[in-house]
C-alpha cells in the first residue's frame, strides 16, 4: 500500500465491492477506502465518493476521511466541485460520526496549501455556518476544530498570509465571547485558537 499504481485495482474492487469472488463487507470497504486515503491519489475520488451513497455505515465515516486526504491533493480546478458535494453529503448524512469527520476533512481542504482562495473561503463559511446552526450537537465544536485545522494544517507547509489567521481568530473570539452555557463548545472554541496560535 502507498503506490499510486495500485490506485485503479483498490478502487476497482472498491466500486464493485468484491474481490474476485469474494464479496467485501462494509468493514472490508472501509479497509480499502482507508488505503486508498492514504494514498491519496485523485483517481481514487469517483469510488470513494460513490460510498457516501451507500448504506455501509464504516463505508460512509472512512469516505467522510478520506475527502480530506484526497481533495487536497487534486487539480485546483476541480476541488471547489468536491466540496460542493461533500457539503451536499453532510446535509443528507444521518450518522452524526460521518458527519463530523466530514467537518473536519473540509478544515483540512481548506488549510492545505494547494485550495484555492476561493475554495478555503467556501470552506470557511461552511464551517461558521455549521458552528452557528449547530444547535447543542457535536458538529459545533468539530466545526470549531476544523476552523483551527485550517490555520494549524497550513502551518505544516508554508506560513499562510498573517490576514488568514486574525480573520479566523477574530471570528472565533467573538463566538467565544457571545457563547454561553455549552461547555463542550466553548472548549473547542479555546482548541481552535490554541491551534491558530492566537495571541489574543
């Protein structure tokens, strides 16, 4: 595992959902899209993307994970169209897991040094969005973590441009300062500026 050229016989049995004769349970497929995560190629992205249409519940949480493994590492031309639809997925998705590594995986498209402004921009404004309307789920404060995860996974590469971050870190100071009651948000949101390095 981790050779690109083994990248079209994973997905092909991913997508057919057998090897050989044997068929592949969801832990198995979970397996394979795991691998295929790693890897990381965007040839693997058509089956991958078709689990999130299936019922296979470790199938779906491993994709959610595997988008932001993969995505980052496509044509700046086509990640806005795979954020589109792991948006999409997220709005449909009844298991509260998937959905949450979902969240995070859109903080990782958005802080690899390959998005497009115009996709981390997109990003971002998913992940206030999830954060606002979260209500008193665990999407509020994955959402909180990822917004971190855009500035922290940045830092892995190449600094990104200071503006980024006091964007970021002003825009979770101030849900800090309007949130109360919900303990578990308010942790992720001091994370998230731990993870922005924020000063403030």
């Amino acid at each position: 595992i981790g050779d690109n050229k083994r990248v079209p016989q994973l997905s092909k049995w991913l997508s057919e959902g057998r090897i050989g004769k044997n068929k592949l349970n969801d832990l198995e497929k979970a397996y394979l899209i795991g691998a295929l995560g790693k890897i990381g190629d965007p040839q693997a992205m058509k089956a991958v993307e078709g689990t999130l249409r299936k019922k296979g519940l470790y199938t779906r949480r491993t994709a959610m994970i595997a988008f932001g493994q993969i995505v980052p590492q496509a044509e700046a031309g086509v990640q806005m169209d795979y954020l589109k639809k792991l948006v999409s997925y997220l709005k449909n998705e009844g298991d509260v897991t998937a959905k949450n590594f979902g969240i995070i995986s859109i903080g990782r498209i958005a802080g690899n040094d390959s998005a497009p402004e115009n996709v981390r921009d997109a990003s971002v404004s998913v992940l206030i969005d999830q954060f606002k309307n979260g209500g008193k789920t665990t999407e509020r404060p994955y959402a909180a973590m990822a917004l971190g995860l855009v500035c922290f996974e940045s830092d892995k590469k190449a600094p990104k441009p200071q503006e980024l971050k006091y964007k970021l870190a002003g825009l979770v100071r101030g849900e800090l300062q309007k949130l109360k009651g919900d303990k578990t948000a308010l942790a992720s949101l001091c994370i998230s500026l731990g993870m922005m390095g924020d000063s403030d």
